[in-house]
C-alpha cells in the first residue's frame, strides 16, 4: 500500500489545502500518517473554516473533517518521522507554516529527502511552498534552484498584510514566499489570469492556493498510481 505524511501546521493550517488531498488520497487507499512540528494536534486556520470566506458547504465539509478525522487529530512529532518510509510528502499551507513548519529543520530535511530520492514525490501548497526558500539539497545547493513553482503571490498577500507586514489577527508576517522563493533561485509562476495554478517539475509538485487544492490532490494521486498502480 502506498504510503503519504502530511507536515500540517500547529500555527493555522488553510483546511482546504490539507483536507482536500488527505481525503483524496486516503479514499484511493492511500495509508496516511500526519506529522506536526511537536507531535501536538494540528490548529486549522478558522478564516478556512468561515462560511463568510469560503461558502457554507466547504466550511461545514472542512470543519467536520478537522474535528473528526483521526489522522488529524492523532499526529506523530515531525522529528520522529523519516522520509525514506513515505512514498509521498505533503506540506499543507496556511499562513501558519510560515511560523513554523517552513522554518523547522526536520521539515527542510524531510523535504530534501524526498525530492533527493527517485521513489517519493512531494505536493507542496501555497504558503508552505516557502520553504523552499530556505531548503537546502545535501550538496548545499537550494532545493528550488532552478525548478518550477507556483504558490502563494505577493499580489494576494498585499490584500491580507497591512504596510507593516501585520496580519488581520495582529502576527507580523516573517517573510513573503514569492520573495524568497524567487531569490532562492526559484523559477516562480503564480500563473495569476488562470483559475487554477498546479506546476509540476519532476518530483516536485506545488499548487498556488486553496482553489488548486482539488487539482492538486488528483495531481498527486497520478503520481503515486504511476510509481504503485493504485486506482488512478
């Protein structure tokens, strides 16, 4: 059976981003396992989660999946988890990741080995595409350096932050993920005139935002029914 680990964030995950390729895959008979930065149950961002921003359905869809589903809400630390064993890493976004995922050691080396082996692919979503402007290969070379991304636009997030960085519920954004991934080498294309932005460079996959989650949980589940013939 194949195999999968979703890196969620403990800072606010966007439900949709996650949801939507666990459910996917886990559906195809994927075996999941969820890791978080210490082992703590996943905190979704409720901006994903509000039926003002994202639709009564998704919202109620999202929120019952969150509350409910084990692997949610029974995660392994990230320290205790090795790349080798997953036939697929998943990193959801949210700003969240921002504070913690993109910036833990563990996850950059659980995303090196994954892209470094033949036999794993990696799904990286919207914020948490960030961390590949920190991610090192093991010859010290920027793991993006060169690739093609998408994730989430400076143009979006000009109409979250405030002139000073400051998110809606007071954090200050670190850094922005179009900034570092571009200067990491990075080639980055948010493909903003289409609705959906999915960009696919060998094993890497990332997805710009909450509205390419559906094609890029399909995305991955090709790639995994590739390389172990699960129902496509």
């Amino acid at each position: 059976m194949p195999s999968a680990l979703f890196v969620v964030s403990e800072e606010g995950y966007w439900a949709e981003e996650c949801i939507e390729p666990l459910t996917t895959l886990h559906e195809a008979g994927v075996d999941i396992t969820v890791a978080t930065p210490t082992g703590g149950t996943p905190v979704v961002d409720e901006r994903s989660v509000d039926p003002d921003a994202v639709g009564e359905e998704t919202a109620e869809r999202m929120r019952e999946v969150h509350e409910n589903e084990d692997h949610l809400n029974n995660p392994v630390a990230l320290a205790t988890v090795d790349a080798d064993d997953f036939d697929a890493v998943v990193f959801p976004g949210g700003h969240g990741t921002e504070w913690d995922v993109n910036q833990d050691r563990h996850a950059r080396t659980l995303l090196r080995d994954a892209l470094e082996r033949e036999e794993s692919v990696a799904l990286v979503v919207c914020h948490a595409v960030g961390i590949l402007g920190f991610a090192r290969g093991s010859d010290g070379s920027f793991l993006v350096e060169g690739k093609d991304v998408t994730g989430f636009p400076n143009e979006w997030e000009e109409d979250i932050v405030d002139e000073n960085d400051l998110m809606p519920d007071g954090r200050k954004l670190p850094y922005w993920v179009e900034d570092e991934v571009k200067a990491a080498g990075g080639n980055w294309d948010a493909e903003l005139d289409e609705d959906v932005s999915v960009t696919v460079d060998g094993e890497l996959i990332t997805a710009r935002g909450p509205e390419s989650s559906v094609a890029a949980a399909n995305e991955l589940q090709q790639a995994l029914a590739r390389d172990a013939e699960i129902e496509p």
